[in-house]
C-alpha cells in the first residue's frame, strides 16, 4: 500500500504547470468516487429509512430519523437470519475441504515434472472456459441421485467442483514464487520430503494459503446461480437467494428492509477485502504470470 | 521417478506422493462432471427420474442451429461480454493512473476502487435497483435537478435503455480486477526508467505512450481475456437486475439456457447451448490472442 505514496511515479508536469493540469484530474477523481461510492452509501442511508419516508417522491440523501427497525424487519421476519447461518456454514466448509484438497495439489503441480503439470495447469484452465449454465447440468443430475438436492451439503459438494480448479491456480502460482534452491539445501540436509514441506514450504507458503482460503470463501459466499439451481425451501436458503427472493417479491415495496439486508450481507465481503487488499489481486494473477 | 532434471535441478523426490490424492479429487470434482456435460450435450436426457437417455448425435446442435431466439440471446452475450470488458477496461485503466499520481482523495479513492469487486452480484444488483427506481431513485432525482432531458426515465425498464444501463452495472462490478492489476503493473515500472526519459526530453504523453502503455501491454491481454470468459457466462447480475428484460433485451445466454434446463427440464439441449458458448469462449479468445500477439511482434 505504502510503496504508492513513496514511489509516487507522477505523469504529472513539474510544478509551474500543476495548477491547470490538476483541474480536470480533480474533475475525474470525484467522477469516480462519486461513480464507486454513491451507490453503496446510498444503499445505507436507504437501510435507515422509514417506510413513510420511503413513500416520498423526492428522497433526501440522508434519513431524517434512523429507523434502525428495517434491520430487526429483515433479519427476524424475512430469515435473514438464519440464511446468514446456512451462507456462514457453507463457505466455511467449502473452503476448508478445498484448502485441504487444494495446498498440496497446488504444490506438486508447482514442482512435479512437466508433463504432469503442464497436463493439470492446461484443464484448469480448460475448465475456466465452460459456462456454469453447462456445468450445473451433470452437477444437478449427481446432487439428485445422491438425495442431496435441496440441502446445504449437495450446495457444499457443488461449490468444491467450482472453488477446486482457481484455488489450485492461485496456490500453484505462490509456490511457484518459493526459491527451489530452499528445499534443495533441506534436501542437502538430509531432510525428509515431508519434512521439507511441513518446515519450509508451509511457512513460506502460508499467506499464499491464507488468501486462497479468503478468496474460496468470498467466492462461495456470494455464489447465487448454483443455490438458485440446487435449493428449494426457505430455511436452506443462503443470503444472496433470500434477498433475491425478497427483492422479487415484497423487496419491491419494503425497500428499507431490503436495502439493510443487502448491506449487512455485504460486510463479511469488505471485512476479507480489508484484509487482503491488493495481495488478493497480485495472488489472482500470480498463477498467471509465474507459470 | 527421475530427480534431476536436465538443468540439473533436483525435484522434490516426494512430490508425486502428495499429487495423487490431489489430482483424485481433481479428476472426480472436475474432469468427470466436465466430460459429462459434453456428453450430455449429445443425448436426449429430460429431467425426472426413470427416463432412459438415448444418444442423438449431433440432433440437439441441428435444431439449435435453427433456433433463432438462442442466435438472438448468443447476439446480446456476444455484445454484452465485449461492452462490459471494453468500458471496464478504459475506467479502469484511468482509475489506475489517477491511483499512481500524488493526489488527494487517494486513500479513499483505493478503498472505493475495492469495493464492486468485494459485493455479491446480488447485493450489486439490488443496490442499483434501489438507485435506479423511477420514482424514489436518486439518479432520475438528480437527473431532474440538472434539467437533463431523460430524467424521469425507467432505466431498467426501458426498451432504449436496458441494456446499455445493465452493461454500464456490468462495467462497475469488472473495473476493479483491471484497475488493481494495470496498477501493479505501472507500479512495477522502475522509477530510473521515467527519470530517464523525463531527462531526454520525453514529455507526459511520450512517457505515457512509450512506457506506460508497453509495461501494462501483457496484463491487459490477460484481462481482457479473462472478462470476456467470466461476463459472456455471466448469469446473476442480469438475473436479479431484469431477468432477461424488457422484452428480451438483456437475455443472455446463461438465462435462456438455464431456462431451457431448471424452467422446461431440456437437459440435453441446454447442455448443447453450453457447448456452443464454450467453443465460442474459445473462439474470441484464439482471435483476441493471436491478434494482440502479431500487435506484439510488429513493434
């Protein structure tokens, strides 16, 4: 984060010509905050609001009074509750199994030979090509013959199919970046193979863990498509499908409780976004650029 | 096992032992499903229990051949996937050269460009829904204020306006992968490099033109390409925001074929329109790649 204001590459002119360079730069950046901001904040005051206030045709920005019952409305009476319940328990699972499936997979397509990795790196990459509307189709037909349609645990399998693939790809990337010589010199040592991993590549590799963990997790928590193909019945319901659900039918006149229901589903998401910040996108792409 | 390589690089001896119970699930969670699915595309499979499957060849992709409303839906997927990737990918890229300038606002402004990424697609479409309302919504609120001919429109409603409103949601929610990644890569420009041309004489533009643009060249053929996959397939922004309306304006494909799967129970045909976008996916790409490819070799 830091390396921005020190580094501080400026395409900008030297000082004399600042002045009226600056006016439209300054013109862009409210642009954009305006543009990336305003909806969110929106959203919020919206979630504060009461009903009657709703009603009126020109709203103001900010509530006049903070109606904090649109948040009791949501979370009680419409479920929400018990959706962030199942959401929580689901993206915990996946990404465990995944986590667990995914570090030593990601590490031996990293360091095994060429012919094996090139072969799993070019089908996860295949893979990312298919259509969710395609994939769903086998996926639906094994979640019924398994009698898990319409339950959390068919909705967890699900997931794992489509969190396994781009977990691989992250952590191959972070192992990829680990200097071989390390395990080499552990090898020299006298070091076991397993003990080269548990005491150097695990440590080394944690935070690269860490983020594709956060990553699987945010994913499978604000998944919709397969729990809108895969879950029936109110109470296995997760957070994205209520309140799409809501939204499609008494969400269109409680827009209060509404709007509190998708900000408070949004929070874990900025929570792990203010954890990561920028490592999660140069994770992303560290599979790409670190073949 | 061999341990050496030809570069005399010695492997992880053990390596092999942690890739098999890997690659099990990997094959089971991901190669079969995937093999299915294209064989599915092949058969005539209906969903509800007890019905035999048969093989039909090639039958499924004969009639959807003549299925003009799909060619319709395939039409909008085609200019939604390139729209969205294209506006995302000029906001981005400004975003992340205002991010790389000593200004004010920046801090706030790198935690905003975060945020369409970190929102659930739903919770995105519910919140614009909310802006976009033709009563209470702001945006036709202030669009009035400012005397702007159009205020008062139903955004999301509209025959005229639907789809280029959906496309513009599109563009917020793909901006902030490309203005991180653009960012890192102007980031990693070393600073002696600029210092060095500032020196001979390049002014903002030849440095923008000369170094900027050749350092973010790589990353932006990456980008592209990734949001043409990820948006062309793309099915729950679209979903909550109009459901394929008005009209069928914003039909995309994955809503046509997830309503000929889960709304008519046509497993097989649907199959074969997931297919066909699949090939299509790799039919951009081959084109976008190779030409940004001989663009790479002319310079």
């Amino acid at each position: 984060m830091s390396a921005i204001e020190q580094r501080g590459i400026s395409i900008a002119p030297e000082k004399k010509k600042r002045k009226y360079y600056l006016i439209p730069t300054y013109f862009a950046v409210i642009c954009y905050i305006i543009f990336l901001g305003f909806p969110f904040v929106w959203m919020f005051t919206t979630s504060l609001k009461s009903p009657f206030e709703l009603l009126q045709l020109d709203q103001s920005f900010l509530p006049k009074s903070f109606y904090w019952q649109n948040y009791q409305d949501i979370m009680e009476k419409r479920g929400l509750l018990n959706s962030a319940k199942n959401s929580t328990i689901i993206a915990l699972i996946t990404t465990v199994i995944t986590t667990i499936f995914a570090v030593p997979a990601g590490y031996a397509i990293a360091r095994l030979r060429k012919v094996f990795s090139g072969a799993a790196t070019g089908w996860i990459l295949i893979s990312q090509v298919f259509p969710v509307s395609l994939v769903i189709i086998p996926l639906f037909m094994a979640v019924r013959r398994l009698g898990l349609l319409d339950t959390i645990w068919g909705l967890i399998l699900v997931y794992l199919v489509a969190a396994l693939p781009f977990a691989l790809w992250m952590l191959k990337g972070y192992v990829a970046s680990i200097p071989m010589d390390l395990e080499e010199a552990g090898a020299m040592d006298g070091a076991s193979s397993f003990q080269i991993l548990r005491r150097i590549v695990f440590p080394l590799l944690l935070p690269g863990i860490v983020a594709t963990a956060l990553f699987t997790f945010l994913n499978s928590w604000n998944e919709f498509f397969f729990a809108l193909v895969l879950i029936q019945s109110p109470e296995n319901e997760t957070l994205p499908l209520t309140l799409a659900r809501f939204m499609g039918s008494e969400g269109q006149v409680l827009l209060g409780p509404l709007a509190a229901g998708a900000f408070l589903a949004t929070i874990p998401s900025l929570l792990i976004f203010g954890i990561m910040q920028r490592k999660l996108a140069s994770g992303l792409l560290a599979g790409a650029v670190k073949g | 096992m061999k341990t050496t390589s030809k570069s005399g690089k010695m492997y992880n001896r053990g390596a092999w032992k942690y890739a098999l119970p890997a690659f099990i699930p990997l094959v089971l969670l991901s190669v079969v499903p995937l093999s299915q699915a294209i064989w599915t595309a092949f058969t005539d499979n209906v969903a509800g229990f007890n019905v035999k499957v048969k093989f039909i060849g090639f039958e499924n992709f004969r009639r959807l051949a003549g299925d003009t409303l799909f060619w319709a839906s395939f039409k909008i997927g085609i200019i939604w996937a390139v729209s969205v990737t294209l506006l995302a990918l000029v906001l981005g890229f400004g975003l992340a050269l205002l991010l790389n300038q000593k200004l004010r606002f920046l801090g706030l402004m790198r935690v905003l460009s975060l945020v369409p990424w970190a929102m659930p697609p739903v919770i995105v479409a519910i919140m614009w829904n909310l802006l976009l309302r033709p009563t209470s919504g702001p945006i036709d609120g202030i669009l009035e204020f400012f005397h702007v001919p159009g205020a008062k429109t139903d955004w999301l409603g509209d025959f005229n306006t639907a789809f280029p409103t959906v496309i513009l949601i599109g563009a917020w929610v793909a901006m902030p992968i490309i203005t991180v990644s653009i960012l890192a890569a102007i980031q990693g420009i070393p600073s002696d490099m600029i210092e060095a041309a500032t020196i001979d004489g390049a002014n903002a533009w030849q440095r923008f033109r000369f170094i900027t643009i050749p350092a973010v060249r790589a990353i932006t053929t990456a980008l592209v390409a990734l949001n043409i996959i990820w948006n062309f397939s793309s099915f729950g922004l679209v979903f909550v925001l109009t459901a394929g309306g008005p009209g069928g304006k914003t039909f995309v494909p994955a809503l046509f074929a997830y309503n000929e799967a889960f709304k008519y129970g046509n497993f097989g045909y649907a199959a074969s329109m997931g297919v066909v976008m699949a090939l299509a996916i790799v039919l951009m790409l081959a084109v976008y790649l190779k030409a940004s490819k001989r663009e790479d070799t002319q310079r």
